[in-house]
C-alpha cells in the first residue's frame, strides 16, 4: 500500500468496525449519533437520500464492477504509524481511484505526502494528540511532506526547541512539514483542487456557488453526478451546508462500497467453531457481567474484559484433542496491541503459532500451520487503551481456514431503513408490508400498490428531522398521497 495518513477520526473507525458485524443500518444509527448536536438535519436528509439514488442506480453498479480495488475507509486511510481511521473522502481515497485507472492520468496525488489531523463536521482540521509520534512515523515511512494540524503549530515549535533527538531526526530526514487547518485548504495545498475563485479547473469542474439549487441539482441529484466526484475527488466550494450534505453522501456511499467490494469476514464452508459454548478461562475478569463465558457464547453483543493491567490471557477448553489452524478475535474498543495466540494439549505446555506486534483491533483473522490442541490461548501483553482487554468473540477454527472473501451489497440492508407510509393506509399495515420490500427489493422494485405515497426514515437520529411528505427519485418534496417513483 502507498505511505499516505489521514485523519484522525474515532467515529468513522468505529463504523466501519461495526459494519463487518451488523447491518448497514445499525452502522448509519451510531454514525450520525455524532451529527445530532450539530444543525445539519437538512443536509443529513438531503446526503441520504442522495446516497440511497446512487447507491441503487445502474451507473452506481457498472462502476463498481469495473472498479479493480476495494473502496474501504478503514483499510486505506490509515494513519502512517496505524494509529487512524479517515473520512470517507480523502486523499488515499483518490489515490487507490488512480492506481486502478479509473481517473484521469492528469490527476496526480504523490505517493509521498501524508496528513494528519482530526477532521470535525465542517471540515475543519482540529489537533490531535501524539504528534511527534505521527512525524516520526512518517519519516520512518520515507513521507516528504506531512500536513498537520495549525493547532498544533505551538506544540512542533516547542518540540522542535526542546527536543534535540526529535529535532536532529527531523533535520536528517527529507520532510517537510506543513500545517494546513481546514480539508478545504489541505486539497488545495496539494494541488488536488483549486480555489474557486481562481482560473482553471478544480477537479475538471468549476461551480457558481451563488446558487445552491443548481448545485444540489448538478452533483447531489443524479447518481450520474455522484460518480463524478468519485471519479475526480472533492469539488471546490464555500458554503458549508453543501459540505456537510456531500459529507454525508459519500461517507454513506463509501461505507456501502466497503459491503460491496471490500473483504468481509466469512468463514469457509462446512467450518465449524470449535470454541462455540466450550469452557473459557481468563486470567482476570472485569465484573460479573463481562466474564469470559461471554467470548465464547456466539454473541457479539456481549463482551469478555479483563482487569485494567498489561499481562492477561484467556484459553479455551476445546474438549478434546482438536485439529486447529484459524483463530478469529473479535475485539471491542480496548483491544491488545500486542498479544500471541498459544497452543497446549495438556494446558500447562504452551507453544506460541502466533504473534502480533502492531494490532488495530477489530476483527482479527488469524491462520497458521494445523496443530493438534485442546487448549488454545490469547495471551496480551500491551494494552492498547488505558483499559484492560476486551473480546467479544474468541473463535476456534479446525482443518478449514478462516478467510476474506468478496460479498455483494444485497439491497435488503439499506431497505430496512425506510418504512413505506401509503395513503389510506395505516402505519401498521405499511409496517406489515416492509416484509414484502425486503423480500423483493434484490429483484424487483417493491409492489407500487403497497405504500405508495411516501417514504419516510425512521432510523432515530434521523426522524426528528423530517415532515410527513414523500419524496420524488429527484429528491425533491411531494405532497402527501401522491404516488412516487420508486428508485
């Protein structure tokens, strides 16, 4: 992969996370938590149903099976040094769209620059925590120029005064460091976009933003327009409103992409968990609530967490004498940086088949030479949070491999967003027939006889936020009970 940082962004890692586990919806309810106290109920409405046009549209899908990479917002915009999750638009975003050929040989993004930062609902960069560790990191990753935060400005003066191992590193290494304070500044800094003010192109497109339906009209209302910033990256614009709306657009749309084309954790067929409601020993348990039964209980609800110190560890009891080559960790926030996976067949006589030094958490798919054990352990050693380790599943795999494979976007995920109003009808009939919608939407568009005359979003962050009106396929309001044009 490319040397490239990101941003910093807890809430994006945390979806993303979720998203190899539960349905897309539940994943849009914990991210657009973090948009509730802002005043973007509009644009919330406006980004959805943008990315839900898109996201069903045919040039939405011949794009995504021509496209040869996998668009995941965990995956590639990670920080230098591993530490970060990114927004869904960005520059390793545009870069893999270069790399597999998809945009313009004249938009060019150098494999050498990186930057970091927290990036908040508006687009601008705040300061982060860790910044000489995120320098250092990018100079051991050969990155010649790093943007970081202006708010951090002080702190590099004070490091680089104070500091002489820091500053000798920084002076014999080829980087340069620029502050930048706004997502905005940073793509114009690097020559992705240009002020729109300013002669030329910016991204191959250049907008009046005098007139915000004209630009809600020409790339927020067709998927056809989606496709193309996709393809060009983020257009140069002012207002704020319109960035949140695209904000949110893409980041449903690139989270969706992850389901579509990325790796998904699955199982190889006919492989059965081995550690499913067997006996589990730890080393320490939190509380009562959080014991080690609840690793192996096939509940990621549910979660095993240790005392708040460094060196824990938690075995499976297999039962027998298994043959034993995957083992999949499913970590909650405070996972183990580093930890190994051991082996016994008496459970004092442990071989280690497995070591990790730099883990990000999440799920963990781990493979190795097939062993015969009864017992098999994770033993942690470096916690990666103040707390101590968290698992919610521990999963035991025999002769058949644990392994990513592809999976396809089923249309069923995003449908149990919406609830369908139909007039005359009442709510609780229309509720009955969401079933059917569900059922048909992967072939067929749902029944125009059944809830006709609106759609409305029922997930909570969102429901406050809307009226009773339908909406058309363009996006626009309709009056209630009439009929609309099904996507």
């Amino acid at each position: 992969m490319p040397t490239y940082a990101l941003f910093d962004n807890g809430t994006a890692e945390q979806v993303i996370i979720k998203l190899l586990n539960v349905e897309v919806k539940e994943a849009l309810d914990i991210y657009f938590q973090s948009f509730r106290s802002s005043k973007v109920k509009e644009s919330a409405r406006k980004g959805i149903e943008c990315a839900y046009e898109v996201l069903f549209s045919k040039d939405f899908k011949a794009f995504i099976q021509k496209t040869p990479i996998s668009v995941t917002v965990k995956d590639f915009t990670r920080q230098v040094d591993g530490s970060s999750a990114g927004l869904a638009y960005s520059v390793a975003f545009a870069a893999e769209l270069k790399k597999g050929g998809i945009i313009e040989p004249s938009f060019d993004i150098p494999e050498i620059i990186a930057a970091t930062g927290e990036v908040d609902i508006i687009g601008n960069i705040r300061s982060i925590n860790g910044l000489k560790e995120k320098i250092l990191g990018a100079i051991f990753k050969n990155v010649e120029l790093l943007f970081y935060p202006s708010e951090n400005c002080e702190e590099l003066r004070i490091l680089l005064e104070q500091d002489k191992a820091f500053r000798v590193a920084v002076k014999n290494s080829d980087i340069k460091l620029k502050d930048v304070s706004s997502i905005r500044q940073l793509f114009c800094e690097i020559g992705i976009l240009q002020d729109a003010n300013t002669q030329g192109k910016s991204c191959g497109h250049l907008y009046n933003e005098s007139s915000m339906s004209e630009l809600y009209k020409y790339f927020l209302g067709t998927a056809k327009n989606i496709l193309r910033i996709l393809k060009y990256g983020i257009i140069a614009f002012k207002n704020l409103k319109i960035l949140k709306v695209m904000l949110i657009a893409l980041t449903i749309i690139i989270m969706c992409i992850s389901i579509y084309r990325s790796h998904v954790l699955s199982i190889a067929s006919g492989s059965v968990n081995l550690a499913y409601k067997r006996i589990a020993y730890a080393s320490s348990d939190e509380n009562l609530e959080n014991s080690s039964v609840n690793a192996v209980d096939g509940n990621k609800d549910s979660r095993w967490s240790s005392e708040h110190s460094d060196q824990q560890w938690l075995y499976i009891d297999l039962g027998k004498l298994q043959a034993v080559s995957s083992v999949v960790l499913y970590w909650e926030e405070a996972y183990a940086k580093q930890y190994q996976i051991q082996v016994s067949s008496d459970g004092f006589a442990w071989a280690v088949v497995y070591s990790k030094s730099d883990n990000k958490g999440g799920a963990n798919v781990i493979n190795f030479d097939t062993v015969q054990a009864r017992y098999v352990k994770m033993y942690a050693w470096q916690r990666a949070t103040k707390y101590g380790y968290s698992l919610r599943e521990f999963e035991v795999y025999g002769k058949k491999q644990a392994r990513y494979e592809m999976q396809p976007l089923q249309r069923t995920s995003l449908a149990a967003v919406f609830t369908h109003y139909g007039s005359g009808n009442s709510k609780a009939a229309c509720s009955e027939n969401l079933q059917g919608l569900k059922d048909t939407a992967n072939n067929n568009p749902p029944d125009r006889k059944t809830c006709t005359s609106g759609i409305r979003f029922t997930a909570s962050f969102i429901s406050d936020s809307l009226d009773q009106s339908c909406l058309d396929s363009g996006g626009s309001p309709n009056k209630q009970g009439k009929e609309i044009k099904h996507l």
